[in-house]
C-alpha cells in the first residue's frame, strides 16, 4: 500500500524491525503512542489500523 | 553501527572469551583468563559507543517481564534453599548453617531491594497519596 519496507518503517518510527514485525503478526500491542505514529505516517485513523479486542495481554 | 553489526561484534566478543578462558583453564593461566576478560570489557564497552542502539518500548517490555519472571523463580528458590541448608546442618556438616544463614539474608535483601524499588516507581508514576 505504501510500498515502504520493514527496515525503513523501524527506522521512521524509531523502534527495531522486529517491533514492526510483532505489531504486523499480532503479537504485540503497541503503546498509544506508537499508534499515533503510525497512524500518522499512514495518514489513517487509528481505529482502521488497529482493531480491539479484549482480553489481550499487552 | 546498527543493532546487526553490534550483535555480530557481541558474538564474536563471546566466542573469543569462551575460546581464551577454556584454554586459561586447561592451562591452569589465571592471567589469560583475567586478560581475556579485560580485553573482551573494554572492546564491548568501545563497540557499545559506536552503536546507535535502539532500545524501544517492546524490548523494554521483554526485559520488564523477563525481570518479573527472574524475580518470580529465583526469591522462592533461594529462600527455601536457605531454609533446607538450616534444616539439615548439624555437627559434621557445620558449614550448611552458615552458608543457609548467608543465603536467607540474601533473600531477605533481594526482597526489600524489590519492594522499595516497587514502591519508588509506583509514587513516580502517579501511585500513592497524591492530589485526586
């Protein structure tokens, strides 16, 4: 969609490649803030990137 | 340096401790061993200025609850090990007393090390008697 890879996502939003890849297969929640920053950088609302579900260990 | 460069100059760090210490230990040479040590520290410590490191909030995550399960495993171990060694000391193994005395007080400073730790980052981040 935006045709940006892993390793240059990581290093926009400033955390390792494999956050990206946790937050990608759902093993990992980030914090709002993050959130907010790729909700930014995609230029979409959060609530279209990200889904809640409950009872998911953070 | 990026995190890839750093992990491959911590490998071979480790590679070349473990290298040097086994062959201080066939050799029964304290100062390789102390040299290697020395050397490997200050290299990490030279490698680890040069890298840009990113520490982000999963890796802080990982670490947070890596501590917690470390705490988790490792008090009430310690603890009833102390208590076993008090327990079976008696006069031809004197030694066990001592040594399960030692450890008890070394649970009781990792407990108190824990709770204070817990009760300074609760206030900080907004625990305890404040303003509502």
């Amino acid at each position: 969609m935006h045709d940006m890879t892993q390793e240059a996502l990581a290093e926009k939003l400033q955390v390792s490649r494999q956050t990206v890849i946790a937050i990608e297969n759902n093993k990992y929640n980030p914090s709002l803030d993050l959130a907010f920053k790729l909700a930014r950088m995609f230029d979409m609302p959060i609530e279209e990137i990200f889904e809640y579900e409950e009872d998911r260990d953070g | 340096m990026n995190n890839k460069t750093y992990r491959r100059y911590r490998i071979g760090i480790a590679i070349f401790v473990a290298a040097t210490m086994s062959m201080a230990v066939s050799m029964d040479n304290t100062i390789l061993a102390f040299s290697s040590v020395i050397i490997a520290i200050a290299f990490m410590a030279v490698v680890r200025s040069k890298t840009k490191r990113i520490v982000d909030e999963r890796e802080v995550m990982v670490r947070q609850k890596a501590a917690q399960m470390t705490y988790a495993i490792f008090a009430p171990t310690i603890g009833m090990g102390s208590l076993l060694l008090i327990l079976l000391a008696d006069e031809s193994n004197y030694y066990l007393e001592a040594m399960g005395v030692v450890l008890s007080y070394l649970t009781l400073f990792l407990i108190a090390l824990f709770s204070i730790s817990t009760l300074y980052f609760n206030r900080k981040y907004g625990g305890g008697h404040g303003k509502e």
